[in-house]
C-alpha cells in the first residue's frame, strides 16, 4: 500500500543543497520536489544507540531538515562495537551531543534538536509532537509500549525496529494512515513476561545487525516522509543474519488491540514499568534459566499429584488477591514476608521452590531472595496467575 507524502515540499533548493543531494535528485522518483519533502521534514530519533546511530547517520546524510535526538545516556566504550556514530575521543560524553557533532561534520544543513532526558509519560507527549515521523530505536518494553501509544495519540507515524544476537525485525506502525493498518500493541498485545527476553547487554548483539535494521527503518523513513514506494505498514519485516534470509510477514490490525481496536480500554498513558514488570537486575538475573511456564507447572503439579515429584508452590501475592482467583495447590506467603525474612523460616530446606504472583514480577524478586539463601533449584513461573488463567483455567476471574 502506498501513502501520500508526510512533509510538504520546501520553496527552494540552494545551489549548495542542489550539488550535495545531487544523486538523489537524479532518480525520477524522488527528484526535486522528493529532496524538498526532505528538507522541510522533521523526525524524531529516540535512541543514539545500536540502532539510532546508523539512522541518524543516513537521515542526515540524505538531508532530513530537522533531526531530533531522544537520549540521556552517555557514550561508554561498549558502544563503539556497532554505535558508529560515536568514536573515542566521544566516551563519557553525552550521546546527544556526541550524535549531533557527527551529524554537524556529515551535514551542516541539518538542524538537530536535543531531548537530553529519559522519556517518560510527562515529557514523551510534548518531546513527540511536532514531529512528522518518529524512529523507535528503543531497547526496552516499557518505552516501546509508550511511543506506541503516545505515537497513536498524536497520530504520528513511527518506523520501528529491534535487534538481538543475529536477529533483527522492523515494521512501520501508522493506523492514522489506515484504517485497517495495526499499531505495536496489534502485533504484540503483551509484553513478555520479566526475565524471559533478555536485552542485548545480557545476550550480545552481532554489530554489524544495527546497520541492517537501522537502514530499513531510514528507507521507510523516507519512502514515508516523500510518499514513495510502498512502505511497510501492516507488514513485519524479519531479518535472520545467519541465514542471510529476509521474510515479510503481514501484520492485520486486532479488533480487539486494548489501544486501537473498537472497544479500547487504553485512552491514555498508562503505567508502563508496571505494564512490562520491569524488575529489577537481581530480579531479572535470577529468572535467566529459573522461570517455567504455567503449562511446565501444570505437568509438574500432576507429577505431584502422582507422588512423581515434590515441590512447594508458593504464592506470593497477597490475601484479597488470592480470594479472586489462585494455582490449585499454592501456600500464600506475601512478598513482604520474603523481605523482612519471615518467610525463609517457613520454607523447607529439602524440596523445591516454586514461586508465582499475578504476572511474574513480584516472584522474580522473590525468586532472587531465595536463591540468594541458597535454594539453587527454585524456579518461578513466568506470566503467572494471569497466564494460568488465560491458558489453564480460564474458568476463574482475572483482576
Ligand atoms: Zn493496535
């Protein structure tokens, strides 16, 4: 599907800005007119990371009048693997500044905008608007699930994009565009649960994979910003390194997306560190390789059944929550109780711990307590109740 041009031509060209963009002004396509779309068009970057670094490198280069630039992070020398728009003489330098200085020395004619500050539900509605287009290069899901939904207020376009290890996907999110286009939240309605994904810096990323996904998501950019080509929007585009293997998958909008389907029950910003249970990295260690699913403990709790195995479920929730709806089988110990240390006391020393709360974040702390005390072989159960519910016993209430 194509779209009509997001930015209004500039009036003019300079003769300077003619010699420099020259080879773009030579393809039909995007011609005069597509370079002065260029020129007036004002995109947000968020993120001069792994990601951030190779688009804003080629926006500037292809001569996007306004550049903004989402980040408070400094530049550490970790970076230099794939943010090519840092270099050494930048480390321990904003990476704001450092990205802008680059830009400066590739194009002078762009104007870059700073926005030195963790973006978060009382700035991302006033950092965002203004813009044409936005490019996510997030690496976090709190933010994801933010510039989605603040992205869908203002009706902005956004160019996604994630990588990890030798994986990389992208996608065009622009339901303003379209009716029938989906949102972030169509494609993924929830957020994995905490300590199931690990970030890049658990997991590493192969450098080189920023350039690939990063260059995607400046060419839609710019197909989007002069109405060229058919962008992305309503598709997924994965990219596997490995096997040098590109795959386009259609993305159809949800009738019952929580943000943009017909009966939404997201119409303002919402509590995102709680909506992706952000834990913490005790938190988010101890689950690497110590969290089941609520369908491994159902196998196990028949085990149990069977005098097969023994384990201690324990549910961390508190009471009144416990009342709406519970795993068969769970002692309820609080996480308070995990905390002030009470609750060591009532564990037995000689069988496993099982932990579990309403989606996997409280019993990832939990988890970390007891582990700590040196049950090695305690596991907790990632999505919780909620995932027990929804794909086990869909007969109890959810809260
Ligand atoms: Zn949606």
């Amino acid at each position: 599907m194509s779209f009509p041009a997001l930015v209004e031509p500039a009036a003019e060209l300079t003769i300077d800005e003619v010699r420099r963009y020259s080879r773009h002004l030579i393809i039909p396509d995007v011609g005069m007119t597509g370079q002065k779309r260029l020129k007036n068009a004002k995109v947000l970057v968020i993120g001069a990371g792994g990601l951030g670094s190779p688009a804003l490198l080629y926006l500037a280069a292809a001569g996007v009048g306004t550049l903004g630039i989402a980040e408070f992070d400094t530049v550490d020398e970790s970076n230099l693997q794939r943010q090519v728009i840092h270099g050494v003489s930048d480390i321990d330098k904003s990476k704001a500044l450092s990205a802008k200085e680059s830009i400066a020395e590739i194009n002078p004619y762009v104007e870059v905008v700073l926005h030195e500050e963790r973006l978060d539900n009382d700035n991302v509605m006033s950092v965002f608007e203004g813009y044409d287009l936005i490019i996510d290069g997030t690496d976090n899901f709190a933010t994801r699930y933010m510039v989605n939904d603040a992205a869908y207020f203002l009706k902005i376009p956004y160019v996604w994009g994630s990588i990890y290890r030798f994986d990389g996907q992208a996608s065009v999110f622009a339901p303003s565009l379209g009716e029938d286009l989906p949102c972030y939240r169509c494609l993924y309605p929830e957020p994995p649960p905490p300590g199931m994904v690990p970030s890049c810096a658990e997991g590493g990323v192969l450098g080189v994979l920023c350039a690939s996904i990063g260059s995607i998501q400046v060419n839609e950019a710019i197909k989007l910003l002069t109405g060229i080509g058919e962008p992305i929007a309503g598709k997924l585009m994965i990219y596997d390194a490995l096997e040098m293997e590109y795959r386009k998958l259609k993305v159809r909008k949800d009738p019952n997306c929580a943000l943009c389907g017909e009966n939404a029950t997201v119409t303002g910003l919402i509590d995102y560190d709680a909506f992706c249970g952000a834990v913490s990295d005790e938190a988010a260690e101890a689950a690497v390789g110590s969290t089941i699913s609520v369908v491994q403990l159902e196998h196990m709790l028949k085990e149990r059944d069977n005098g097969e195995r023994d384990f201690v479920l324990v549910d961390v929730r508190e009471p009144n929550e416990a009342e709406i709806n519970h795993i068969p089988g769970a002692v309820l110990i609080p996480k308070g109780e995990f905390l002030n240390g009470n609750a060591l006391s009532q564990l037995p020393s000689d069988k496993q711990i099982v932990m579990h709360c309403k989606s996997g974040v409280r019993s990832a702390e939990t988890l970390a307590i007891v582990k700590g005390a040196g049950y090695s072989d305690a596991v907790h159960v990632g999505g919780g109740v909620v995932a027990w519910v929804s794909q086990i016993d869909p007969s109890q209430p959810t809260y």
